[in-house]
C-alpha cells in the first residue's frame, strides 16, 4: 500500500505517520507527506530518523498541478490537512474555506482522475454543532456554527459528492476533541500546561461550563486505521471516547496533575458563537469494525503533561 497523508506535519497527521514508522499497522509499503507548513505544521514533530523514513513534500493541497503528480503515484489517500482553529477562523474565515472546501475539493477530482482506491477525509464533530443532551450519530444533520466547522461540513459533503455520483471510494471520520503529543499551543490543553510551566495564568473562556469530550491522539488514529482497512464505501464514522468534562473540570484536573490550585484561572470573555457541548456516538465504528478507545483520559492527560515538561524546546519556540 502507498498513502499520501495530506497535512501529515500537523497535530493528528504527524502522530498517524509516526505510529505507521514505528508499528505499521496497515502494512505501508511507501509514505509521502505533503503539508503547507503553515504555523501548525512542523517538521521537528518527526525525529531525524523518522524523517529519513518517508518522503516530504512541502506544498499546498489547492495546487491542482503538484497534488496531481503526487496522487498518480499512490493507492491510498488520508487527508488531515485543514485549518483548524476556531477562533482563528473568526478572524479570517476566507482561509478555511479555502483551505478546507477548495483543497478537498482537488484532492477529490486528482482522486477520480487517476483512480485511487481509497480517499479518507479526516473531519470533526463540530459539524454538527452543538447539543444539550444525548450523543450524535452520523446521521444527525450538519448545523455547523463556526467558518471553521462550516468549511469542514462543506468538504463532507463534497467527499459525499463524489462518491455518490462518481463512485469513488470514500469515508469521513468525524472525531471528537483531541489530545497528546505535538499538539500546537494554542489549544486548551497544552495551552494550559505549558502556560503553568512558564508561571501564567490559565484563559477561561466564560463560565467554563462549555462540555467537551476528550480522546487521546493514538486512540484517534487507530480508528482512522480500521476506517482505512474495512471501512464501507461511503459510510462515515464517528469516532469518540465518551469522555466528558466542562473546560473548568479539565482545567482544575490539569491545575491538581501539576500541583496548582484554582487561583491560576483567569476568566475572560467568552468566545463568539462558542458550542456549548460536543458529543459523538460511536456506536457504528464499534459495531462494525470493532473499535473501541485504550488510553484512560488521566492515564493520556498525565503522559501529555510530561511530554510538554520534557519537550519544552519543541513549543517555546512556537509561543
């Protein structure tokens, strides 16, 4: 199997390309990563031996001519690439659309022209907006309520498109908040670690009382493998792990793990339009290809803050 992992220096795609060196689970004969490189991609995620291990294209996904080339050469295409910051898409909405709209888009046409066996579409629960009670399943209707979760719902249903009409083999997984290792800092939980490694304060968005449910960045790639091997021709798959916290539980959690009290929370204005509750069901990617999450949230949470500890040459450079 050859796979372009699309936005493979990222958060979630380098920690996919790093457990396909170390245990390749899906048998890659051949990796080729194609990232913009924009802030969040980075190239000191990989070590100097994992880098030596793969092939690096430094480029864009809305480039019809390079992402041609490249997808002629492979079977498999997994694309986490997307701008992914929702408060970054309130300053300058064009951007993602561009990137998550239009770069799907490409990719999908390349796809079709020169007949990949297989396109993956990396997604997010918050295409589904937002919801007080009960868990959403895949078939619950797209009420995104961001520029960013609009232009991810909108590459969805292009992904959707082009199966239905051209019949090209496709999923979309729909994950729920990520953590781990590698994860740029300007998102809650390293946002938080690191800013009590350097003695300030912990940004709350309003009450705090915004609900979130939390998987660990492995456990997210090893549904989007399963997803890769048996995952039906233009199904969709949740992929969560049930766990649910308020962004003031996960803060006071984080604040006992690194022996810190309260005081360091500094409320502040809360974001605009800012979802009130994510969660997935993911009865079907259990049911159906047999996943189910294997790293407790402390157990992760715990692994996380040691990383940042230890790793702190990694992301002071970024703050």
């Amino acid at each position: 199997m050859k796979i372009l992992v699309t936005g493979g220096a990222g958060f979630i795609g380098s920690n996919f390309v790093k457990r396909q060196l170390s245990e390749n689970p899906l048998s890659i004969s051949e990796i080729i990563v194609l990232d913009k490189l924009t802030y969040a991609g980075n190239m000191k995620n990989f070590s100097k031996v994992e880098r030596e291990l793969f092939e690096f294209i430094e480029g864009d996904i809305c480039d019809v001519d390079a992402t041609e080339a490249i997808i002629k050469k492979v079977d498999y295409i997994v694309n986490f690439a997307a701008e992914s910051h929702v408060d970054r898409s309130l300053i300058n909405a064009s951007s993602f659309v561009t990137s998550n709209t239009l770069g799907t888009q490409v990719l999908l046409e390349n796809s079709r022209r020169h007949g990949i066996e297989k396109f993956v579409q990396v997604s997010t629960d918050e295409v589904y907006g937002s919801i007080s009670e009960g868990s959403w399943d895949e078939n619950f209707p797209l009420m995104p309520n961001s520029p960013y979760s609009a232009s991810k719902a909108s590459a969805d249903l292009m992904v959707r498109s082009y199966q239905k009409t051209f019949g090209l083999n496709t999923n979309v997984t729909r994950c729920s908040n990520n953590y781990g290792p590698f994860q740029y800092p300007e998102k809650i939980i390293p946002l938080f670690v690191t800013n009590l490694i350097q003695k300030k304060k912990l940004p709350m968005y309003g009450s705090g009382s915004n609900i979130r449910e939390w998987i660990h960045v492995e456990d997210h790639c090893r549904g989007i493998e399963l997803v890769i091997s048996n995952g039906k021709s233009g199904e969709i798959y949740n992929i969560g792990s049930g766990n649910e916290m308020t962004n003031l539980e996960l803060a006071t959690l984080i604040l006992k793990e690194m022996g810190e009290d309260e005081s360091r929370i500094e409320f502040v204005n809360d974001r605009q339009g800012h979802d009130f509750r994510y969660s997935v069901s993911s009865e079907r990617i259990s049911r159906d290809l047999g996943f189910s999450p294997k790293i407790d949230f402390l157990t992760g949470l715990r692994s996380t803050i040691d990383f940042y500890k230890k790793e702190s040459s990694w992301w002071m450079p970024l703050k």
